[in-house]
C-alpha cells in the first residue's frame, strides 16, 4: 500500500506525551509485534564494507562515523538548511524483510513496516544523500514522523523532543546511481531506550563528500531492503 503524504506537519509534542517507549515502565509486556533479541551483525545489501577510519576524507570519516544527526552534519558542510525530497512511502509485511532486520527491528513474522526512500537537498537543491528507511509498528506520533513528506527525520525527532540514540551497523561503499562508482554510505539503527524506532540506510552524494579511501572493500553481505 502507497502512503498518501499527511496535509501538514504533526503536532510538537514529545513521545512521552504520546504514550512512547521511554513511559514504559521495566516490566512492561513485549508489545505482540515485538521479539526481544539480540542485535545481530548486519549490512544492507549492495554496501560493501569500509572501515570509517579508512575514508582519506575527514568530512567523510566524520558524517560515516558519528552517531548523531547526519542532517545537521551535512548542514554544517554545506552551510544552509537541508530539504527532504520524498521518493516513495510504501508498506511491507515483516514476512517479506530478511531476517536480520526483523531481529534488529525485533518484530514478528504478522508485523507490518514502512518503508520510506528519501533524497536529502542543500539551500541550492544539489542532492547530498540518499536515504532508505524501515519503521516498524510504534506510536501515532512515530510514525506521523516516519511518514511527514516535508521534514528530515532527525530534525523531526529533534523537534518534538524524543530521546533517541543511532547504532552505527555498517560503514563502506555503495552505489550513487547506477552510471556511477561507489561512494561512502552507512546503515544505523535509531533506538529509545530499548525500543528499535528506525532502522535507516544513508548513501553520500560523491560530488558533496569525498569517496576516496584506502585498501580494497569486502564483499557484500546481508540484505537490507528489497
């Protein structure tokens, strides 16, 4: 099923209004479209893993290896604010995603997610990064954010004052386009507390930040969305 994109943005107040994670007391009942797992070792497909560390960029071992907001990193490079261009919204059964995004999302096979394809643009409408996104069932005012066609996830996460913090999975390589070389990407899960939010896949424009790094990549792994 196709998104049709809410008229306005929603309204500013925090998780712990809406009844989020962080109100839940430790002994609170699983939710039923919930596993309690173990994070397990991941990557999207078609990343081929790069150690930050390795990118000969120090803007690119920055944005690949910091854990917070990549929009407001990219802000502070390109010195202006940072527009989101929504590709598509769409819903996935939880039965249809691999396996290690149902544990790190630690949902059941009966689960439904969202799947949101962005492009991230500066003050001057270049593309700056490539952004795939799975949300798993949460509170109305989670995903009223996941699926806001007019803002940034983390400036939304920022603005309405929700406790949240990144889990870098992977950094590495990934394809821009299809007429291009790989450039630098990484894939991190957003997390309250213990409760899985988001689980997102951002890829850099190589005109915008540098792709140069040293040593050979790995091969490909685990896939992240289809």
């Amino acid at each position: 099923m196709t998104h049709s994109p809410p008229a306005s943005p929603p309204p500013a107040h925090a998780l712990r209004d809406a009844g989020g994670p962080q109100d839940a007391p430790a002994d609170h009942a699983t939710p039923p479209h919930r596993l309690h797992t173990s994070s397990p070792a991941y990557r999207p497909a078609g990343l081929l893993p790069v150690p930050a560390s390795s990118f000969t960029s120090a803007i690119t071992r920055m944005l690949l290896a910091s854990d917070g907001s990549t929009t407001l990193l990219l802000e502070a490079l390109t010195g202006g604010p940072v527009s989101v261009h929504l590709q598509s919204l769409t819903d996935q059964p939880a039965a249809g995603m691999p396996a290690d995004v149902r544990a790190l999302l630690q949902l059941t096979s009966d689960a439904t997610v969202t799947i949101r394809r962005s492009l991230l643009h500066d003050h001057h409408d270049t593309p700056l990064s490539r952004n795939e996104v799975i949300t798993p069932p949460s509170t109305p005012l989670i995903q009223r954010i996941a699926t806001d066609p007019g803002h940034p996830l983390g400036l939304n996460l920022i603005a309405h004052d929700i406790d949240h913090s990144r889990h870098l999975r992977c950094t590495g390589l990934a394809r821009w386009s299809a007429n291009q070389r790989e450039t630098a990407s990484k894939a991190y899960l957003i997390r309250a507390a213990a409760i899985p939010l988001m689980l997102v896949w951002e890829t850099f424009n190589p005109a915008v930040v540098p792709r140069g790094h040293h040593g050979p990549a790995s091969h490909p792994a685990t896939r992240f969305a289809s």
